[in-house]
C-alpha cells in the first residue's frame, strides 16, 4: 500500500494541534472548576459537628452512600443541566472529605 496514502488518510483522521490543545485547556478549566464547590464542602464539612454520628458509624456510612447515589441519580435526572447538581455532587464530596481533612489538621504541627 502507498506510504502516502496511509500518511493523509491519518492526517484526515487526527484533530488538529490546535484542536488537542483547545481539549485540553477546555479540560483542566472544567478541573479546576470542579475545586471551588469541593473546597466549599469541605470547609463547611470541617466547621460543622458530626457528634450525632458518634454513637452509631455505621449510620454516617449509610447517609454517605444515600446521598452519593441519589446525586448520582439526580445527574442522571438532569443529564442536560451541568451546573447545579454537578456542583452538588462536588459540595457533597467535599463534606466527605471532612474526616480526612481534620485529622490532617489534628496532626499537622503548624
């Protein structure tokens, strides 16, 4: 087969370098993005008072899991809208990330 031939039919194929580079930009703009509502979370998250959960873990575990799937559902729900429940779903991860984050605080020695 002609060398030639198979060169054009992938430069047909493959985007453009401008293309790939507008993705990518598009891509870690839609990343950071993402952070703010996670931050937000998880400050709210380590400022608030989960003492109600220290009687029963397992009560914490299963308001996680509920509330991850029925945000995952609502995405699903509204598939066509990006901002609110996405933003949602990060704010939520970012209360998950409490536990996390305080004992980071706990043990840091600043």
């Amino acid at each position: 087969m002609n060398n030639y031939y198979q060169q054009q039919q992938y430069a047909m194929a493959a985007p453009s370098a401008e293309i790939r580079q507008q993705v990518l930009k598009n891509t870690y703009l839609l990343l950071a993005l993402s952070m703010i509502p996670t931050a937000i979370g998880a400050l709210i998250g380590v400022n608030m008072s989960f003492a109600f959960l220290l009687g029963s873990p397992i009560m914490g575990t299963l308001l996680l899991i509920g509330g991850m799937y029925f945000l995952m559902f609502m995405v699903q729900k509204n598939r066509n809208s990006f901002t609110g429940i996405v933003d949602g779903i990060y704010a939520f991860d970012g209360l998950a990330l409490r536990s996390v984050i305080s004992s980071g605080i706990a043990h840091s020695e600043w």
